[in-house]
C-alpha cells in the first residue's frame, strides 16, 4: 500500500515536471500567408498583382475609348452594387437561385414565362462577368463565357418550346 501513493506522488511530480520544463510551442509564423486581419503585402507584391490579371494595361494601349467606356459602365453600375451590398447576403443568393429553379422547371405552355425568368438570371450573370473582367484570369474568363452561352442556348430552347 506504501508503493501506491508513491507511485501517484512520481507520477504527478513527473508529469508536473515534464509540462513545466517543456516550454509553450508558439506558431511560427508563415511568410506566404496571410489572415484576414494580416499585413498588406509589399509595395512590389502589390505592383505585380495589379499588372497581372489585366488585359486592363494591354486594352488601355490599344484604344483609349474603351478605358471610358468601362469607367462608365463601372459607374452606372456602383449603385446596384451598393444596392445589393445594404440587401442581406442570403437573399443574394436565395433569390436568383430561385428565379433560376422556377425558369428551369416551367415548362408545356409556360415554357415562354420560363425563359424570361431565365433571361433575367442570364443577364444578371452577364453584368458580373463584365464588372469582373479585368479581375479575373482567362481560365475563369472562358468558363463564364461557357456558362453565358450554355444559358443562352437553353433560353432559347426554352422559347422555341422544346424544353
């Protein structure tokens, strides 16, 4: 019976031992990460991610009445965005998805109501995709244009009534 308490006495004493002398781990912190609440990156990482995405430098030097004509569009289209920003976020994405769902189903004689609402989603999806363009890499570019065009064919069928 003496070697029991002996034992649970080592015992704490180890494990209270080992705890204190080994010292906290504290994360280390990775360069190539960054958190939401993270420092900006440098002057130079900033540079080279403007100059990356952009057909923005390379349209610019072609024809200047193209850079006015998207300052215009961007313009006209700030107070929808500032619109939808006040608009709680799930009701951003309920609302079109459920436009989407009841054009995609309607069908027999209401196929034509169908592809309005369809149009309407269609022309939601466009107006992102133009605002953004300048943004995105020519992978994402072309996936939307699949995306636009297979819509399109579908509003189509949908009011030559095949769907």
């Amino acid at each position: 019976m003496a070697q029991s308490p002996d034992r649970s006495s080592t015992g704490k004493s180890g494990g209270g031992k080992s705890g204190a002398d080994k010292p906290k781990k504290v994360p280390k912190a990775t360069p190539g990460v960054r958190g939401p609440s993270g420092p900006p990156p440098p002057p130079s990482a900033r540079g080279s991610q403007q100059a990356r995405p952009g057909s923005r430098t390379s349209s610019s030097g072609a024809s200047g009445g193209s850079s006015d004509l998207r300052k215009r569009f961007e313009t006209i289209s700030y107070p929808f965005i500032q619109a939808m920003s006040k608009v709680p976020r799930w009701i951003v994405v309920v609302l079109p998805a459920v436009i989407l769902l009841l054009g995609l189903l309607q069908t027999g004689s209401l196929a034509w109501l169908g592809g309005i609402l369809l149009l309407i989603i269609w022309a939601l999806l466009a107006w992102l995709t133009a605002l953004s363009w300048p943004a995105i890499t020519g992978g994402s570019r072309i996936l939307r244009v699949i995306v636009l065009a297979a819509l399109l064919g579908i509003i189509a069928m949908k009011f030559a009534g095949r769907i």
